[in-house]
C-alpha cells in the first residue's frame, strides 16, 4: 500500500532533499507544500500517512500547523516530524508540545530521517491509519 506524505517547507530544495531521504523507505508517494497555508489547504483536500514540517515559514509558521492538525477531528492522529534549523530546547518543547512527533534539526542525516518516517509509518499502520 502507497503512504502519502506530506512534506512542508518554504524551500524547494529541503523540499526535494527530504524526499531524496526518503525514497529508500519504499512505497511512498509525495505532495510538497511550500507554506503553512498552503499545507493547510492540502491537508483538507486529502488523507495523509505522515506531515514532514519545518518551522519557519513566510505565512502561517510550523506551530501553527501542528495546532491546527491537532484541532482536527480527521487530522488529529496524523504523524507529524518538525525538521527545523531551530536548535534551541524551547522551540523542541513548543513543537513537541503543540502536538508533533517527533523533531530534528537541520542538518538531520539521512538516516536519522529514514528512521523516524519508517518508526512513525509502522505504528501509524499498526492502529490502522
């Protein structure tokens, strides 16, 4: 079965290298959103398996996202992974404690990356997302 992914960042570059990152963990298929808005609009035209999201955004910020997401009766258990440069230990918590998953900060290996989409995915599908 084909995961959908939604990765979330206002460069074009992470953008597509997250997804270079994580094409080794399979059957993935991938939509990118540029801003939080734009996230925002996606996500409620269709069902994702798991949000990759960075913080700093032009419009609606990171946190944001994540507090809408958790708002949201359809949206609430999506998985959600932060990859931001913010490496300071308040903005894990804020991130963390707004509703995110998991969080890593630029630069991130590859393999850090795989591990936590591939540990997010497997329990995500083992409640039946």
């Amino acid at each position: 079965m084909v995961k959908d992914l939604l990765v979330v960042d206002d460069s074009k570059v992470m953008r597509d290298m997250i997804v270079a990152c994580l094409r080794p963990a399979g059957d993935l298929a991938f939509t990118h959103a540029g801003s939080g808005l734009e996230a925002i609009e996606v996500l409620s035209l269709k069902p994702f398996h798991l949000l990759v999201l960075d913080l700093n955004m032009p419009d609606i910020g990171g946190i944001e996202v994540v507090e809408f997401v958790r708002s949201q009766d359809t949206l609430k258990s999506l998985p959600i992974i932060v990859v931001t440069t913010r490496g300071d230990e308040s903005s894990r918590e804020q991130a963390l404690g707004a509703g995110a998953s998991r969080y890593l900060t630029k630069p991130f290996t590859p393999e850090s990356l795989l591990a936590e989409v591939r540990g997010l995915l497997s329990s995500a599908g083992a409640e039946g997302r």
